[in-house]
C-alpha cells in the first residue's frame, strides 16, 4: 500500500488528503479518516525505504513474540495516538503563535512514528543487544540517539518539524501502551525497572526525570488515567533474598537444621 501511494502521488497530492492536518482534524472539518491513512503516504523515495524496513523489522522481531493481531493493535495505537497528539501539539502552537500556518500548512504522514514504536518495543524486549560494536551501541539506547539526531537535524532547518514531531510522540504513545496497557498472559503493561521512562536517559540525568516521571504517573493515578503501579514477583524463582519470620532467630533454624 505505501508503494501504490506513493507512485500515485506522482499524479495527486496523496500527503493532503490522506496526511493528518491540525486544521482539518479537528471541528469542524473532522478528517478523522486521516487518523488511519497519515502513516501510509510518503514524498520521498527514502521514506518509503524507511517505511518498508520498519514494517519487515516489525514483522520479524516482534510478530513471534506477540502474535499478529496484538502487532497490528501496536500498529493502530501507534499512529492514531501520533495523529491526535501531533495535531494537538500544533494546535497549542498555533494559540501560541496565532500562525495560521501551524494549523493548515503542517502535514503529519509517513511511519517515522511506527519507527519510533517498533524501536521502543526492541528496547523492551532485547535491549541489552548490540547493534554497533564500534562504537559499542546497544538497542536499549538507540530510540533517544535516534530522537537526538533527528532534534539536530530539525535545528539545522535539514528537516520539517512534522519528522521531529511523528518520531517523538511514537516513542512517548508506544512506551504509555507498552507500560500500562499492553494484555499478555502476566496480566497488562511492563513495570519492570528496565523499562521505566527514566532509562530512556543517561543516567547522570535519570534520578531527575524518575522523579518527575514519577510525580506526573501520580497525578495521573489521582485523576483515573492510569493505574497504580502494581509490581508482581515470581516466588518460584531463585532469589538471594531471605525472608526471616516474625520471633525466629536465624541461629536456631541453623541449629534446627
């Protein structure tokens, strides 16, 4: 399908009428349909390029491990959250700016969104991987390196804001639905320690955003969007902890022994 659009683009503006506008989105236009196009239509060759290898990664990285319907329910939240938080990031640019070209001009298309998805799913599933031995980069660390380099690229005027902006919100939507509300057969989301928000960062910078990542989960626990952290363990499991009852002195359960 990314294929056919974009040799269809040759002829007509497939990024205009399949692409999410902020203008066209909301009311009283409601293109809602753009919400499940935007991440089909490309420009450029390269994004198609892009596009397809993300969309094979996917397939053979994480199909396996959840099955194809939960990858294209990933697929779905993904790029519908990408559309809707885009969109309104320019709409607060726009009541900030009163640029009329913030609502009409922008264009939110293409998978560098899903990328961002796929990117954050390998973190929580092989982030200890490396991916480049010289320098030594392991996958745990490339969805940020990944939104760091685009950042540069956006203050150099390479990129449009819209590249910046699909990537970012794709890494934020898919580690919300990875954390909190993802179904598997140990219940819903990941609250293990590797996966917290924070580990996106170096960790000269983690206890910080730890803590405000922690008081943000708070305030949405208050207000109902969330759920309170619940941290299961696995008693079967070899541990190094010791767990001492109540009145029972370790010197005579040795000596019981």
């Amino acid at each position: 399908a990314v294929i056919l659009l974009y040799l269809l683009s040759f002829a007509v503006d497939t990024v205009y009428g399949l692409g999410v506008t902020p203008g066209y989105l909301f009311p009283p236009n409601f293109w809602i349909w753009t919400l499940v196009t935007h991440s089909l239509a490309e420009k450029h060759v390269w994004d198609v390029a892009v596009s397809l290898a993300t969309v094979v990664v996917a397939g053979r990285l994480l199909e396996p491990l959840w099955g194809a319907l939960e990858l294209l329910i990933f697929f779905a939240v993904v790029n519908v959250s990408v559309g809707l938080l885009g969109a309104f990031a320019y709409f607060l640019t726009y009541v900030a700016s009163f640029h009329l070209s913030y609502l009409f001009d922008v264009r939110i298309h293409g998978m560098l969104g899903f990328l961002g998805g796929v990117l954050v799913a390998l973190k929580q599933t092989m982030g200890d991987s490396t991916v480049l031995k010289v320098p030594q980069v392991r996958m745990k660390v490339v969805p940020m390196l990944l939104l760091l380099l685009l950042a540069v690229l956006r203050l150099t005027t390479l990129i449009e804001s819209n590249v910046l902006a699909s990537y970012g919100f794709g890494v934020l939507s898919s580690w919300v639905y990875l954390r909190f509300y993802q179904r598997h057969s140990r219940g819903r989301g990941d609250m293990s320690d590797h996966f917290a928000f924070a580990t996106f960062f170096p960790e000269i910078l983690q206890p910080v955003v730890g803590l405000v990542a922690n008081l943000v989960h708070s305030i949405l626990v208050k207000v109902k969007v969330c759920r309170k952290t619940v941290k299961r363990y696995d008693v079967g499991a070899p541990s190094s902890i010791t767990i001492s009852l109540p009145g029972t002195d370790p010197q005579d359960a040795e000596r019981r022994r």
